[in-house]
C-alpha cells in the first residue's frame, strides 16, 4: 500500500495535507493520534462488523449481470451498495465515524451535506447512538432536496439552512467547519466522504475498504482469484470509488476506471469534472483539485446528478490520476441517463444517477471476452425518481 496511500504527513504525493484554523489544530490532531489505534482495536472491529452484518445488511452482493456481459463481452460484475440499509454506501463511513466519536468521548455530531444522503446517514447512525445531530445543509439544497430535509429532522436531526454564499455544499460545509471550531471539545464532524484536512481522506477510505475486502472474497468464490481486470467507479469526494480500490490500489493487474461528472459537457461551463478540470489549490483542509478561476474563486459546479456536484475531489483520486494509476472518464448527464434507464429495463435495478455514471463509462473502454469487471453500484435511484420521470421519454 505504499505508493498510492497516505505518507506520513497526510500527503498522496502533493495532494492532502491539513489546512485547518488555529483553533480547530488540537482536534484534527486528537482525531490523527487516536484513529488508527481505534480502527485497529478489537472493540471497533466487533462492533463495527456487527452493525455493518445487522444493521447495514452486509456483505452486499457480488452480482453477475448476464445483460450487461452480454452487451460488452466479458464478465460483469455490480457490487450492490444500493441494498444497504439508506440505500447507499454512505452508512459504511457514517457508522464506522460515530463509533469512532463514541470512542473520543464525544457527545455531539455534526454534518454538511449537499444533495442530503450524507446528511440522512448521519441522522440515521445518530438515531441509532442516540447522539445530537446537526447539519448544515445549503438553503438552495434545502429547497431542492425537501424529502431528505424531512428525513433528517425525523430521525431527530437539526437541519441549519445556510444563506451564505451560492447556498449549497461548499457554504454548508464553511459553516459546519465554523461551528466545529465553536465548539471543538465536544463535536465530531462526520465528513461524508474522502475529503477534508489529513485524517478524514484515509479515515473515510479505511472505513469504506469494507466494500474492496468483501469483492475480494467474493470474487475468491466466484472466478477462483480474488483480483478483477477492472474496477469502475464514480467519483463525487471519492469515497465509494476509494473503498472500492482500496485492496487494490498496488496490485498493477487491476485497471481502475473512474466517472467523474462531465455535466451538460467538460467546456460547457456546466460540469463538475474536477478532475479534467480543476486546478490545485486548497478546499475545506486539504490541497487537491478544485473547479476555481485564475485568481482561486470555487467555480460552482454542476452535474444531474446532486451527489457529484462538488467543486473537490478527494486528494487520493487526484494523485491516483496525476500518477496515471485510475483512468478517469467524464461522463455526461445524457450518458449518464441513458445508462440508468438500460439497466432499469434490462436488470431490474433502478441505480443512482450517481452510480449511472460508473455504467456509462463501461462504454468507452474495450474490454477482452477473458476481463473481469467489477462496477460498484454505488446507491440505489429511489431519490432520483423525479429526475427520471421528467426524462423518461427520452431514453
Ligand atoms: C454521495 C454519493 C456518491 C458520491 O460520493 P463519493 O464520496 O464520491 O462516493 C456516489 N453515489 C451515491 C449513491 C451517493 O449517494
């Protein structure tokens, strides 16, 4: 795990790193010396692998798609995320980071979300603790997203519109990092994905390697090697592409394929291919890739599909592309859409838009009838329903 994995001052390659206020120092330093020791101790496995088997419902299956090996020739496989307990691999992160505060001792929990997924498995593990919980959630995505607002406040949570800004995620999650630094004794901050000051992109990817430790088992049992030829993801923050890679990341016979939100398309101006386009500069703690102009204004990005509209990329994913390990694929919202509705009609799954786009991208790579896929299908489309229906006689 040497080359692609975090270095000893929270570096992958020149990405990372902790840029955080004076007064938030103590606590992402608290969280850095107590992580690994907590993930590792015997408590946190055991009770992380219970609620992930009880309550979560894994192992989430391996599932050979006949439809979808057929139209591309080889073997392909979807890891089901989408059968989780809130319908994504969100709650892998969420569990494992309220237990993790449990552990440091504290009492309450707070949370940014965009399009509101990450904000609803934050909710749902506090419920589940019996833990206070307050997020912070942009008023245009209140707006937008008013089936999860309702979701979270009746699992118990504080939602805070925020008016700041373009009022969407990146001023939701300023606003969750200036109550965190009110009060830093007492609060953990779920980051929900990849991203944010050294430890959070490690600890969100250990966290969901669940899903890389499990295809491997699984492939073990149903292709008698436990690595693919390739693995497909999407990528929002990052992280259920990184715990998809995470076993994976030095095994050089695993091709990584990541979908990044290529929009109404990468030069219209309405994308969020962070990636093929950003910049590096520094975001919410770390240094990565951003969507910003000349003189460093965020750029505000835009993508069908909410859980991959932000303007960051996890700094893993920028160096695994900087170092030309993953090939990362901008896909379009059309691109995306169609795929969606092609898996609806031919496997019986509705997916995410989000995870529509990892589907997309099996199109533009030429696959041998010997390859082994693995897709993983990242959430299911129940929260995109609106969306589809007003396309559906398109596609
Ligand atoms: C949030 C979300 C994503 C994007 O987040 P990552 O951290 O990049 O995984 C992808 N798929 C689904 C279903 C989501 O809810």
């Amino acid at each position: 795990m040497q080359k692609f994995s975090v270095d000893s001052n929270g570096y992958y390659g020149e990405f990372g790193g902790a840029f955080v206020p004076e007064i938030l120092y103590k606590c992402v330093k608290d969280l850095e010396n107590s992580y690994l020791r907590i993930l590792e101790s015997e408590k946190f496995k055991r009770e992380f692998e219970q609620l992930l088997r009880d309550y979560v419902g894994r192992p989430s299956p391996l599932y050979l798609s006949q439809q979808l090996s057929e139209r591309f020739g080889c073997r392909i496989y979807l890891k089901r995320e989408d059968l989780n307990h809130t319908g994504a691999h969100k709650i892998n992160n969420a569990i494992g980071q309220i237990l993790i505060a449990r552990e440091m001792g504290k009492t309450r929990i707070i949370a940014e979300t965009g399009a509101g997924q990450h904000g609803v498995a934050a909710a749902t593990v506090c419920a589940l603790m019996q833990m206070p919980c307050t997020v912070y959630m942009g008023k245009t995505d209140v707006e937008r997203q008013a089936v999860n607002v309702k979701k979270m406040e009746m699992l118990g949570a504080t939602v805070v519109p925020v008016t700041s800004g373009n009022m969407t995620l990146k001023d939701a999650t300023n606003e969750a990092i200036r109550d965190w630094c009110s009060h830093p004794e007492e609060t953990h901050y779920i980051i929900g994905s990849t991203i944010g000051p050294h430890p959070y992109p490690d600890l969100v990817a250990r966290l969901q390697s669940v899903i890389s430790k499990e295809i491997k088992v699984q492939l073990m049992e149903k292709e008698g090697r436990d690595y693919p030829d390739y693995l497909v993801a999407c990528v929002g923050g990052g992280s259920n592409a990184a715990g998809t890679i995470y076993e994976y990341l030095d095994n050089d016979r695993v091709k990584i394929v990541l979908a990044e939100a290529g929009g109404k398309g990468v030069d219209s101006g309405y994308s969020a291919a962070t990636i093929q386009l950003g910049t590096i500069g520094v975001l919410h703690g770390c240094k990565t890739l951003l969507m910003q102009t000349e003189d460093g204004q965020i750029t505000e990005p835009y993508s069908i599909s909410a859980g991959l509209d932000y303007p960051g990329v996890g700094p893993i994913h920028a160096n695994l592309a900087s170092q030309h390990r993953a090939r990362v694929l901008p896909i379009n919202d059309d691109e995306a859409l169609r795929a969606a509705f092609e898996l609806t009609r031919k496997e019986g799954i509705i997916p995410a838009l989000e995870s529509a786009h990892a589907l997309a991208a099996l199109e533009k790579v030429d696959f041998d009838p010997d390859d082994v896929v693995v897709l993983t299908l990242s959430g299911r489309g129940d929260k995109d329903l609106e969306t589809y229906f007003k396309y559906e006689n398109q596609f």
